[in-house]
C-alpha cells in the first residue's frame, strides 16, 4: 500500500470482532453503509477478500485471519502510545472519563463529579454508565469503578468499601402475598431479574428460597428500569441499601434471611495512571466513595 488508512484498518478490525457490519458500525460510533464502503475499499486496495458470508454474519476468509492478527499488534501499539501520551501528561486540561455501574453512575458519581469540577474546572468528567466492564486497555474509560478486583496485570487497583444489597418491594406488594414471613411463603411472588435470569435465581436459591422461572416475569439489563418495576409494585427486586432503605415507596424483604455483599473496587491503567489528570480524578473518587454511605433507615416487613 502506498499510504496507510486507518479508518479502514479500524473497520475491519471492528467488523472481526463484531461477525457484521451492523455490529462493527455500533463500536465505531458510524453507520453500517460507511463500514461495508470501508471494508470494500480495502479489499480492493489489497486484491484480496477478507470476509465471506456465514448465514446472517460474516466470517474472516483465511487471508483475512492471516492479516487480522498483525493489524491487532498494530492496534495494541496505538492503544499503548495513547496511553502513553496521556500517562506522561502534567496538565490539569482534559477529558476523564469514568465508567460505573448504572446505579453508583446515577447516585454516587454526581455530586463526587461536581466537586471535582469545583476544584479543578480545566477537567472535563465523562460518565459512562454501563453494567458491562469497560475495557481499560482500549480506553473507554480512564477509571472505571467496579464490584470485582481486575485479574490483569497492567491494571492498578484500590478497594473502597463494602456494600450491602436486600431485597426489596412495595407495602402493597407484599400484602397482595399475604404479608410472607417465612422465605417458603415467597413461592409464588414474582421477581425483577437481570437478563440473566438463571445467576438470579440460583443465587435467590442458594439463599434458601425455591424459585424457578415462572416467578421471574419482569427481566431487564438496565438498572434504572429494575428499581422503577420494583417501586411501582411490579414484585421484588435487589438493591443496594443505601439506595433502598431512605426510598419511602418500599420496605426491606426479609433482611435477617436474604443479603448480598458487593465490594467496590476503583480501577485505573498502570499506564494512564502516572497521568497528574488521572490521579487526581482518581484520588478524590477513592476518597469520596470510601466515605461510609448513610446509616440506613431501618425498615421491616408489615406484620400481619
């Protein structure tokens, strides 16, 4: 090739990954028609065909899987100098983005992110809530705040805290049940679950409930969506305490029985984190989040 254009490399790197170009268009942020014009003109530059139709997605031809592993070392490489640059960087001026959970985005980061802002103003906070583990290495985000330790390697991480989530559900819910008091009473309510509805209810079992698929009617990804169903008096659902207990529309479902830990652990790249941006930005989230939520309201199940 006599010049090298990225944008296409990007394309087919992200068409890989995703098996169609609808699929590598939603990460690249553009549309299908422009990745398939990519795609197509690379591989008329190259003389070669690097996809081949495999049902409703597209599959790597065996000169596409031969070019797709140098072109990734490449894209590490650009991955790694980004990070590099950012990490060598003094100036306050930038972006920083800071990826969370829906909920702790939602209720925890706000008023954190305004006391950054009040402090340092050069600093522009990108919030990217997602359930989904952002990819550090790849940059979509700086500083991600999660409820596991990181594995990797090239990864530091500090644990903040331990919370603590219940289930919870509506007065008049829970007097539509009969008021349980016993977990075996719960047979027949029905659940807010996650899209995977099975690591739900297993763990529901493991707490000494006997759940199947019936009572998990109302399913959703989205956390926001869950705390709405359940504050309206869809059935019950989890929840951390402190987002719980202080809300008036719903009461605790048998605490003393059914309780989850959930630790939080603040993450940023070893590389990135030598940035003076990123330990600032960082250093105030551990020290805000660390910070012991409120002491919950305490709330019981009405008595018969």
């Amino acid at each position: 090739m006599s010049s090298f254009d990225w944008n296409r490399a990007r394309a087919f790197l992200a068409t890989a990954d995703a098996g169609s170009f609808s699929g590598a268009a939603r990460l690249l942020g553009t549309t299908q028609p422009t990745v398939g014009r990519q795609i197509a003109a690379l591989e008329e530059e190259l003389g070669v065909v690097l996809f081949e139709r495999l049902g409703r997605g597209l599959s790597l031809t065996p000169t596409g899987l031969e070019l797709i592993e140098p072109l990734r070392t490449m894209d590490e490489a650009a991955h790694q100098f980004s990070r590099m640059a950012t990490g060598q960087s003094l100036s306050l001026d930038g972006v920083i983005r800071i990826s969370a959970g829906e909920v702790t985005a939602a209720h925890a980061l706000p008023p954190i992110v305004a006391e950054i802002r009040a402090l340092h103003p050069a600093i522009t906070i990108e919030i990217v809530a997602t359930n989904q583990v952002s990819d550090l290495g790849r940059r979509e985000a700086d500083i991600a705040v999660r409820n596991f330790r990181p594995s990797e390697e090239n990864l530091v991480a500090r644990k903040i805290r331990e919370d603590t989530a219940y289930l919870y559900a509506t007065p008049d819910y829970l007097e539509s049940l009969g008021h349980p008091a016993e977990l075996e009473e719960l047979a027949s309510a029905e659940f807010v679950a996650f899209d995977e509805t099975d690591v739900f209810m297993k763990g529901l079992n493991a707490k000494g409930l006997s759940l199947g698929p019936k009572n998990f009617p109302w399913i959703s990804a989205n956390q926001q969506v869950q705390w709405a169903l359940i504050t309206q008096g869809s059935g019950i659902g989890v929840m951390m305490a402190q987002i719980g207990d202080p809300d008036e529309r719903v009461v605790r479902v048998m605490p003393e029985h059914v309780s989850f830990t959930a630790p939080m652990w603040l993450t940023s790249h070893r590389e990135v984190r030598t940035s003076r941006r990123v330990r600032v930005v960082f250093d105030i989230l551990a020290k805000r989040l660390a910070a012991s939520p409120p002491e919950p309201t305490t709330v019981t199940t009405p008595e018969h």
